[in-house]
C-alpha cells in the first residue's frame, strides 16, 4: 500500500486563497458594516455638558481634600507641639502645687510660732509692767531701815 502525503489532513479544511476578484469588487459580507452616525441629541448634549460640570467639581472637590490633607497634618503637628507643652506644664503644675504644700506647712508654723511669741511678749508685757509698779511703790513706801545693836 502507497502512502499518501495528505494523511491525517483533511482537504476541506484547507484556506481558501485570495481571490483577484476581492481587490477589484470586495466581498460584501467581509466589509465591515458603518452605520451613518447621527448627529448628537440634545440630550447627549446636556449629558456631556453635565458630565463637564461633573469633572470640574470632582477636580475642584479632589484639590479641596488636598488641602485638607496639608491642614490636617499642619494642625497634627501643632497637636503634638501642644501635647509636649502641655505634658511640661503638667509636671511644672505638679511641682508649684508640692512647693505650695510645702509652704503652707511653713506659714502654718510660723503662725503657731508668731502666736506662741505674742503670747510671751503679751507675758513679758504684763511682768514689766508689774515690775515698774513695784519700782515705783518701793521708795516711797519704804523708808530706808536702821539696825539695832
């Protein structure tokens, strides 16, 4: 038995070649169909018009979050300027209330000291005052003694 070349191929499924005839008349159902383009609506009009709008308030909206964004981390930074400070005055409280509580300890001895002092002052007072009394009683009632043998 004699081989064949076309084995395992089918004829049918062989390409079909160019035809001459294709570039003189095109094949009708190979050309692409073009529909005439209507000329745009009104509303098509509108509609791109509003899609105008549109995009300019998104561009606006979009530069607007920009901003934001740049004051957001402005003031961020500002907060934790503000947080620092407020931690230092925090601890500068804190000390000024234990030096204050260490004050009233003092001033509250020194009224019981100052108190204790007008009182003996208010004793010494009263014993000079005495004292002058009895200075002054003394010569005159006293006349001066002889002694006796």
């Amino acid at each position: 038995m004699a081989k064949r070349s076309t084995i395992g191929e089918n004829p049918l499924d062989a390409m079909v070649g160019e035809n001459p005839l294709d570039a003189v008349v095109p094949d009708p159902l190979a050309a692409p169909k073009v529909s005439p383009t209507p000329p745009p609506s009104e509303a098509h009009l509108q509609a791109q018009e509003r899609l105008g709008a549109l995009e300019a308030e998104n561009n606006a909206l979009q530069a607007e979050i920009r901003r934001l964004k740049e004051e957001s981390a402005a003031l961020s930074a500002e907060n934790s300027r503000l947080q620092g400070e407020a931690g230092t005055l925090k601890g500068d409280l804190e000390r000024l209330q234990s030096a204050s509580n260490s004050l009233s300890a003092q001033v509250d001895q020194l009224r019981a000291a100052e108190s204790t002092l007008m009182a003996e002052t208010a004793q010494l007072k009263a014993e000079a005052a005495r004292l002058r009394q009895g200075e002054s009683l003394r010569p005159a009632a006293a006349a001066p003694r002889r002694r006796c043998n």
